[in-house]
C-alpha cells in the first residue's frame, strides 16, 4: 500500500530497529558523540524509496532479499558512504542483486539512498528504457 514516514532518532537501537526494513542485518555505530539520524521511506506499489541522513560513523551488513534488488545511491560527495569498500561518487549507483551481502559504512556524517524493488520490475523497466534486454545484476556494480 502506498504510504510514507519520516522518522528522527536519537538512539542507535531504534535506528538499527528501522534499518531492518532497508535490509540491515546489523548496525554498529564506531563514532563518538550524541546519536542523531533521519530516515523518510516512501513505499509504493511495488517499489521503496528511502533517504536516509546520519551523523555519527558506523558500520552495517545488509542482505538483499531473494527476488529483489537493491540500487544504492549517495545524496551529495562530501557525504558518501562506502558499500562493500567502494565509496560512491556524487554520480554513482550501485545494485545489489537477490541474495547479495554487503557491509555499508560511513567515516562520519553520511546521507544517502536506497531503491527497493522486484527483480522482475527492473528487467521490464530497464528493457522499456534501453529498448534492449536487461539483466538483474549477479553482483554488486
């Protein structure tokens, strides 16, 4: 169903709580300092946006689920996050195909994004907009 929140926490354990839904199996915050973090996640039919903006440094595993792919983004260069060691550019994305696992981290204030959606949806959209046969990708590109 079509909906969505924005959410503000100030505890780690709530944030890592909210994060599972984005496919965090674990959140360890390294940073020191108070804990502060945003994350708005629109859901739509089949498809999920989410941004997220933290403040502190931290490390996370995410799992992509069977029969999804994740795309991740950065929201601005200075704010980059890393997924699997790789920092994303300002002009970058990044999909996680089924059944991938990826540590993601941040060295400090990050925002950043993600897009959710079936494998199935992104073979249709991707073969609509290139007019040649899309595939979901086997691992992280």
């Amino acid at each position: 169903m079509p909906g969505s929140v924005t959410s503000v926490f100030s505890e780690a354990e709530d944030f890592a709580a909210a994060l599972r839904e984005e496919g965090f199996l674990s959140l360890l915050v390294t940073g020191n300092g108070e804990f502060r973090a945003r994350l708005t996640r629109v859901s739509l039919h089949s498809l999920r946006l989410s941004a997220a903006e933290e403040h502190l440094s931290r490390t996370g595993l995410v799992d992509v689920p069977a029969g999804m792919t994740l795309v991740a983004l950065t929201r601005g260069p200075a704010f980059a996050p890393f997924w699997g060691g790789v920092r994303l550019g300002a002009d970058e994305v990044m999909t996680l195909g089924a059944g991938q696992r990826v540590h993601m981290r941040t060295d400090g204030p990050c925002r950043w994004g993600s897009i959710w959606l079936p494998n199935g949806d992104l073979v249709r959209y991707g073969n609509a907009l290139t007019g040649a046969a899309f595939a979901v990708p086997s691992a992280a590109r």
